[in-house]
C-alpha cells in the first residue's frame, strides 16, 4: 500500500516535469497510452463478445478516465501537487460518507467540508480555476468509483476496465499527436511522461491488485487517507511546492474525515 501510494504520486509529480514542453494534456495522453497497455495485457477483453448493455458502462467509464486525469494534471499544473490531490480525494470520501446514515459520518461531512473552505478561502493569489478542475477530478473519481462497481457486475474479470482504458487511449491519440506536432518532445520530456503513466498507472493498478487479496477493503480504504499527505510531501521534495499551515490544516482535515469515517465503521 506504501509503494502504491507513493508510486502514484512520484508518478505525478514526475510527470509535472514534462508540462512546459507537452502540457498536462500531451502527459495525460502518454499516461493513458500507458495504462491502456498495462490493462489490455492484464485483461485481455473480448469485446466482440459484448453487448449494448456492458457497452454503454464501458464508454462512460472512459470518458470519466479521461477526464478525471486531464483535471487532475491541469490541476497540478495551476495549484500544485498537494491541494490538487487532496481536493480530487474528496471524490471517494464523499461516496465512502453518503453510503452511510451515521452522525459520525455527517459530523465527517462537516470536517472535510471545513478542510476544503480552508484551502479555498479567497485570497488575491487563489487560483479558482485550478481548485475547480480539482473539484472536477474529485467529481471524476467518484463516478469512476460507481461505473466501475457496475462495469465489473457486468463484465467478467478486468476486460471492462481495460476495454474502457483502451477506448480512453483511442480518443487520445489524435490529442497526442497534435501536441507532438506542435510541440515535439524532448527526450527528458517523453521520458517523464512516460514514467508517470508507468508509477501512476500500471504500478499503483498491479500493487492494489496485489494487495486486495491479502488486506481488507475497510483498511485499504483508511491507508488511501495518506494519499494527499504523500502528495504534499512529494510536491515538497521533488518539486519545491512549500504549503502554508492554512493548507496543511486543509488537508489535515479531509485526511481526518475519511480516517474517522472508516475507522468507525462496523462490518
């Protein structure tokens, strides 16, 4: 769960080093050309073999991947790795609080809620477009969580969400190669990007995998609260993006929300 974590957000930050030649969308394209690799070899999807009924869930799912990766990385780009991170993680807590009726997750609700006025408040540098495309990416990965539920009820295995990957990677490509046109990449640049479809993709898919089969959901889902620590702390080291304490008790407060939420959860 730790080389998962970090992998995705090394992956990121990484990636971040190719924006001023390619952009967040000429590194998301070369992400999901990545990921598209990883899942087919590890689904192997038959789908001649689908029907309108799986189709449709499938679709969706890759206008949501695509998506929810374009906003998150042109998050980063505008408002940096940490707060990027942690506002798109608003995504599955907000799933994980709604599925419940307890005060406990109502009173959660309202901590996550504070944590995002903090790092929202209105100041003459607040980048809202960014924090909006982070909030677009958090919107994104909750109906990621969703479609993926009904995808894999669906279709047997991982072939949906490697078909959805490899539809996602399709619609790319004519987006990547206009960027390679008018902005060919640099050795360094297309080496950073695909690393970061290599660490935040296939390495964080193939660990999860891995480690499912021997951790619970719950606890899984209580590690993943970490995640915009980590980012922070990456942004910090690999990217020189200091935080104030106003961010950081932002994002102390989403982290606490989802801790206490799970951790209280029975069953």
């Amino acid at each position: 769960m730790v080389g998962s974590g970090l992998s995705n957000q090394v992956g990121a930050a990484i990636g971040s080093l190719a924006f001023p030649v390619l952009g967040p969308v000429g590194v998301v394209a070369v992400r999901q050309y990545v990921a598209a690799f990883v899942l087919l070899a590890v689904g192997r999807p038959r789908p001649r073999s689908f029907t309108w009924h799986q189709w449709w869930p499938v679709l969706l799912l890759a206008l949501v991947f695509g998506t929810m990766n374009l906003s998150l990385y042109s998050a980063i780009d505008r408002i940096g790795l940490g707060l990027a991170v942690t506002l798109e993680f608003l995504g599955p807590l907000t799933i994980a609080l709604a599925a419940t009726r307890r005060r406990v997750d109502a009173c959660c609700a309202l901590i996550a809620t504070a944590g995002v006025v903090v790092l929202m408040r209105p100041q003459p540098s607040t980048d809202y477009a960014g924090m909006c495309l982070g909030l677009l990416a958090a919107g994104c990965w909750a109906s990621y969580i969703l479609l993926n539920g009904t995808v894999g009820r669906r279709i047997p295995g991982a072939q949906g969400s490697a078909a959805a990957a490899a539809v996602s990677a399709m619609v790319f490509l004519p987006v990547g190669a206009a960027v390679a046109v008018q902005h060919p990449p640099t050795p360094k640049a297309a080496a950073c990007a695909i690393a970061a479809g290599l660490l935040s993709s296939a390495v964080p898919y193939l660990a999860d995998l891995f480690t499912l089969r021997r951790v619970s959901a719950p606890a899984f889902g209580l590690f993943m609260s970490v995640n915009p620590v980590l980012a922070a702390v990456v942004g910090r080291l690999l990217l020189g993006q200091h935080l104030g304490w106003t961010a950081w008790a932002g994002i102390g407060a989403v982290v606490t929300a989802n801790t206490v939420g799970i951790a209280t959860r029975r069953g």
